[in-house]
C-alpha cells in the first residue's frame, strides 16, 4: 500500500490475471485503510498484514465474516465476486468510461467490460448531447449551414 500515492499495489499472485498492478484508492477506502492500521498499531504492530486479529495471526479468508454481514443485511444469495459486479455497474451507470473500468477492474480486454454497458443508456443520449453543446461553440450545426446557403 502507498499513501502517499493513494495506490493498493496488487501482486501478480494476487489478480486473475497474474499481472502486478496497482488499484487507486478512494476517500472511503484510504479512511477504512488508515483505520485498520490503528488496529493493528493498537493491537499487533509487528506483523505486516493489513489484515490480521488481535493477536497478528493474518486473516486468510473474509468469507465467514463476509457471510455473516450478509446474513445481518439480509443479502440471500450475495457473494463477494458480487462486490467487483457493483463496482463496475455503479461506475459505468454513474458515466466513467469503459476503458477506465477495465483498466481498474483489470479486465484484459474492454469485451469483459462491456458486459455492463446495457446499464448506461442515458450516457448514450448524453455523449449525442455533447453535439449540440459543440455546434453552440462556434461550429455550425447542418441548420445554419443550409440556413446561409439558402
């Protein structure tokens, strides 16, 4: 992890792909990080995992936990994988750009990413939109143009 760089670096053994890369931070997820280094700084300061309990032993697995936060919430049939689904539908149904999604989710080609573009069709009308905003800052749209020609 790098802070100063807003970076969780990822290790080829650790992604789908094999390939090392690393995975901008946002607030939320820097502010949850900071937090869980208070823990380990309270708690068990010498090992290095970002994830460990109370004693430094490293958590190898979220999933009992992350069970049992679903079945709080009442999320039947909800799975972790389902975590990076939300991601990249929320992004793409928010306007961020296909390949930024695939860059981020790590997708090796934009053909895994488009999966999700049936979420963004308001994006479609809005890229079209952008043609008239362009045409009022100093190109002629097809109207002038006959307009001054007849």
């Amino acid at each position: 992890m790098d802070f100063s760089a807003n970076l969780i670096h990822l290790a080829g053994v650790n992604t789908k792909s094999g390939k090392r890369r690393g995975i901008p931070m946002n607030a939320t997820a820097r502010a949850a990080l900071i937090k869980r280094a208070g823990f380990r700084a309270t708690h068990c300061p010498a090992p290095p995992w970002v994830f460990c309990n109370k004693e430094g032993e490293r958590i190898g697995s979220i999933r009992h936990s992350f069970n049992t936060a679903c079945h709080r919430a009442g999320l039947v049939d909800f799975h972790i994988h389902d975590l990076r689904h939300t991601c990249a539908a929320w992004l793409i149904s928010v306007g961020v750009a296909m390949v930024e999604v695939r860059d981020l989710l790590g997708h090796a080609s934009i053909t895994m990413t488009e999966r999700y573009a049936h979420l963004a069709p308001e994006n479609v009308r809005a890229a079209v939109a952008t043609l008239d905003i362009a045409s009022r800052s100093g190109h002629a749209n097809i109207d002038e143009r006959a307009a001054k020609q007849g």
